[in-house]
C-alpha cells in the first residue's frame, strides 16, 4: 500500500504538475512540499499547518482531500503522534509561546521613558528659541529748531526709549576727534559708562533716533546745520569738527542732563567748543 506522500507525488507526475507550480498557487514552500512527498513530517511546522498544506496540496494534484486526511492521520498513529521538528521555520503556534509579565512590563517602562524624553526634548527646544526683541514707545519731540537759550530743563526720570544701537565689537574703533576740512560739521558722539538717548537731525535730513550704549560711537556729517537732542548729558563725550564740546555751554543750566532741539551750525559751532 502506497503512503501518503506516494500517493501525491504519483497524483501530481501523472497531471503533470511541477513542485513549484503547486508552491506559486498554494504559498507552501518546496522544501515543504518535497517532505509531504517524501512522509517527513518532522520537517513541516507542526500541528494545524501540517493538516493545511497536506489538504492544499491534495486539492492541486486532483487527490481526494479527505482520503489524504485519513492516511496523514494513520500514519501519524504508526508514528506514535506529531513528530518532533527537526528545523525551526519560523511558525510557531501562538499557544504554545509561553508568556511573560515582566516581559510586557519592560515594553511599557520603555514607551513611558521614550515618551518622557520626548516632551522633555520638546520643551528644551521651545525654551531656547529666541523671541523678537520688544521695546517702549519713543518719545515725540518737535523738530522746530530753537536757539540754545530755549533749552528745556531736565527732567526728574529719563525718557522711555524704544531705539537699539549695536554694541561696540572687540578692539572699538578709535575715539580721536575727526576734522571737517569741507568746511561743514562733523558731529561725533562717544557714549561712556551709561545709556543715552539722542535724536540727531542734520540738515534737511529725517531725525536720526537711537540709543547709546557704553563703547558706542557715532558721527554724523552736516554742510550748514546740526539740531541735536540727548536724554543723559553727562553719559557723552561731543566733539564737532575735532574739537570737544564743553557741557555747560551746550546747557548752561548745570542741572540739566537733556538737551532738546539745540541748534549747532557752522557758524556757531564755535561757542560750545574749547
């Protein structure tokens, strides 16, 4: 009496089938294939995967399904039951896994910790981006010159300014007064150990409003006239054309630490300097 695996290869050679044929209908690997045909059972997965390929295979060679049931189990009973496998495939029956608490208390430790560094990165990144810079409101001066007998008093707090000035870079640029051989004016302010707030106008020119910061130098060129307005005085050092300016003749008031709209020309110029 034929086996099992006799029977299908003898079903299969006479319709003329090949192995791979079987294999690319069924998704049943070749090497499992040839264990049917040759009865080692050992070699397939085990357990309701053996059942399933003996049937597909059976179906595709034209072989009674369930007279290749009742040989597989027969000769699983000679066998004394299921072989052992002889090779891992890779599918197993989930029953049999054996299960484990910690095992699954370690996946969720993990997830906590990878979701944990994940805010905490988040976080990081949102507190260290830099937000834009934001200031006061400037101060509204008028720009109708006034002689410098006119020069307003000082006033008990300093304005609230909003204009930034860059800071001096390492080796600061050379403080010595500059002329102005084009018979013009050659304003230069030096701020020294405090801010200060001024307001430059020259010539026809748009208001020029800022604030000095320690080390910040400015210069500024006029052909016929300069109205300069500052909120700290004694923070300054004013030099036009070359040659430095004396505070209490730009505020002959001695207590006054602003200046507003003061008129410098060219023919001028030469009362506030030594």
């Amino acid at each position: 009496m034929l086996s099992l695996g006799q029977e299908l290869k003898r079903a299969r050679e006479e319709r003329g089938i090949t192995l791979h044929e079987i294999a690319s209908t069924t998704h049943i690997g070749v090497r499992f294939l040839q264990a049917i045909e040759s009865d080692s059972y050992d070699i397939l997965p085990g357990g309701v995967f053996n059942r399933a390929f003996v049937r597909k295979f059976a179906k595709q060679v034209g072989f009674d399904e369930q007279q290749a049931m009742k040989l597989y189990e027969e000769q699983l009973e000679e066998m004394g039951g299921e072989p052992q496998r002889r090779y891992y495939t890779g599918i197993d029956d989930l029953d049999s896994r054996p299960t484990s608490g910690n095992g699954l208390l370690f996946s969720l430790l993990a997830l906590v910790l990878l979701a944990a560094g994940a805010y905490l990165a988040y976080e990081y990144f949102k507190n260290t981006t830099p937000n834009p810079e934001t200031g006061g409101n400037r101060i509204a001066t008028t720009t109708t010159p006034t002689p410098l007998a006119t020069a307003t008093p000082a006033a008990d707090t300093s304005p609230t300014l909003t204009s930034t000035s860059t800071p001096t870079p390492e080796g600061s640029p050379s403080t010595a007064p500059a002329s102005n051989p084009g018979g013009g004016l050659k304003l230069q302010l030096i701020a020294g150990s405090e801010k200060c707030w001024v307001k430059v106008t020259t010539d026809e020119a748009k208001p020029e409003e800022t604030i000095l910061r320690p080390g910040d130098v400015r210069e500024y060129s006029a052909n016929e006239r300069v109205i300069l307005s500052l909120g700290n005085l004694p923070a300054l050092r004013i030099t036009i054309n070359g040659r430095e300016v004396i505070a209490e003749k730009l505020a002959p008031n001695q207590k006054s630490v602003t200046i507003r709209n003061a008129l410098i020309t060219k023919d001028n110029y030469q009362q506030f300097v030594e």
